[in-house]
C-alpha cells in the first residue's frame, strides 16, 4: 500500500524548493509559448488505484507539444506490432536536438526515435486513418483516453505552431524522400502540429501516465486503453529519448522513465505504482523545463523511486 500522507509531504516539499529557481526560459521559437507566465507552477501525482495529489497551479491548461508524442506512439503501437514501430520508427537515442537534421543524415534518414520531431511526424503519419480529419480525431481520441479529459485544440496555439513550422515541414520532406513518412507529408506535418497544439493540465497529464504506469487501464476511468504489452515498449521509448540529448543523464540521476515539452510539461512514470507530472513553462538550452526536473527529481528521491535500485 502506498502511504499518501507521506507522497503528499514530498509533494508539497519538492514544489516549495523548486520556487526559489529562477533558470531557464520560455521556449520563444513558436511565439504562443513565450508569453506565457513563467511563474506558473504546478505539481501532480496520480496513483494506479487512482489517488491524486496535487499543489500549485495543477489545473492551469499547458501546451502539450512533445508530451503528446507518448500518445501517437501509443496509438501505433496499438495499430501495428512492436517490431514494426521498432524497424520504422526506431528505440534509440539520437543524443541530438529534438529536431535535429543532422540526426536524420547520420542514420540514412531513419528517425531513430517516435520522441523526436522526426519520429512523431513519421508516427503520425503511419497511424491508420483514410483521411486527414480521421488521423487527426484518432490521435485526438488517445489523448483524451489517456488523460480521462476533453483534451481540446488551442486555436491560438496551433495557428501559433502552425504559421512557423517550416523545419518541421522540411523534416518531413527529408523522411518522404528516404521512405519514413506513410501519408503524405503535409498532412502528416498538419496534424503533428495539431497534435501539439492541445492543452492539457498536471491532473490530465499524470493521468494520461498512470494509464501507462498501471500497463494500459485509465485509473480515474477504468478503462483498458492500452494493451497491457505495449507499456513497456513505451516506457522504454521514454527512457532512451524522453528528456531528448540529456535522457542518458536523467537516467544517470533520476532513473524513471520520463519525457518533457516545450510548453513547460514534463511526465515521470513509475511502474505499477504512479505517474507524475510537473509544469513550470522555463526551459533549459535542451528544451526541459528547470522546475519541473528539480521538483521530479526531489519528489521521486525523497519517495526512494529509481527503476534501477537494488535494494
Ligand atoms: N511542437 C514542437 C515542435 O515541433 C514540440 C517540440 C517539443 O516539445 N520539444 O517543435
């Protein structure tokens, strides 16, 4: 049995240290992000029998950006077997940008990983659909049963995203061009963007983990999401490419498998037992924001949580 009390504590002591930091950025490169408030702050944990703990502005609404590549990855695992994620998309790291180029011209323009920009453009674009809208609304629909919440598109955010996505688009160019991209590459791109562009708070987000952490059935709605097989898959996924070129030292320190955005979210999951979710918009050089990896890091430390402890 878990001890909530005690889960309650380290929340509420990881989220008061974390708000002496002051580093980190906005991200600026899609200008929605920038004017965000960069003192929001919040914290959540849910627990695989559904328990939920929360501080700070756990119920602002957030862009989901990279997070949301969990989902699509979720839904192409469940639309195809493992090893064809595994060949067509990839498991490794990159160790670089999450929209690096050079990644993709050193490995024959195999994108390595579905959590890099190129890999989620490449899911995106093979998850099973006849038409754009339906592409778009089965994603939609995973979001929404992994976090048990009307996920909803930002219009702002995506018109923000979607008027400055020119390296994405060329990114899915390059993938057409080697035979990594399944749709055609503007629509692909489109609803990658949109797929982005959806809002999302720390409550939903560690829902949407819990869901993973508890190998497929939604904690809140009781309903099986995920076949129980394609976790691990997942997690693993998270593991090598989650926190982008600096997942090898969040390995190394945090050890949980993990995975951030842009707008300020970041996803820890520990299996069996909870997910996490931490939201603080400033972000690192990398692209990870600087409150939510101290505050996971204290929370998961304080609570003895390290998928490769011993004993
Ligand atoms: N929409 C963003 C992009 O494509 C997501 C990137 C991120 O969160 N790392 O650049």
């Amino acid at each position: 049995m878990l001890d909530l009390k005690k889960i309650k504590n380290a929340v509420d002591s990881a989220y008061q240290e974390s708000l002496v930091e002051s580093g980190g950025a906005n991200a600026d490169y899609i200008p929605y992000l920038a004017q965000i408030d960069n003192q929001l702050c919040g914290l959540s944990v849910i627990t695989t029998q559904g328990d939920i703990i929360c501080v700070g502005d756990s119920q602002y609404r957030f862009a989901i950006e990279s997070i949301s590549k969990v989902c699509t990855l979720a839904l192409a695992l469940e639309d195809f077997d493992a090893q064809t994620i595994q060949q067509k998309l990839g498991a490794s790291a990159t160790g670089l940008p999450f929209n690096s180029v050079m990644a993709l011209e050193l490995h024959g323009d195999k994108p390595l990983s579905p959590l890099v920009n190129a890999g989620a453009i490449s899911a995106t674009s093979i998850i099973k659909a006849k038409s754009k809208e339906e592409r778009w609304q089965r994603i939609l629909a995973m979001q929404r049963k992994l976090a048990a919440a009307e996920i909803t598109l930002s219009d702002e955010l995506n018109q923000s995203e979607q008027t400055t996505n020119f390296h994405n688009r060329g990114i899915a160019w390059l993938l057409y061009a080697a035979g990594y991209l399944y749709c055609d590459p503007m629509e692909a791109c489109d609803v990658y963007t949109r797929q982005c562009s959806t809002l999302i708070n720390t409550v939903e987000l560690a829902t949407l983990g819990a869901t993973i952490a508890s190998g497929g059935v939604n904690p809140v709605t009781k309903e099986r999401v995920l076949q129980p097989e394609n976790c691990p898959r997942i997690l693993a996924e998270m593991t090598m490419e989650g926190m982008y070129d600096s997942s090898g030292d969040w390995a190394y320190n945090v050890g949980l498998p993990s995975k951030s955005g842009v707008g300020g979210g970041l996803l820890t999951v520990i299996p069996g037992k909870m997910a996490i979710a931490a939201f603080s918009p400033p972000l690192d050089p990398i692209g990870n924001s600087v409150k939510g990896q101290k505050m996971i890091a204290r929370l998961t430390q304080e609570l003895g949580y390290n998928l490769y402890k011993c004993s």
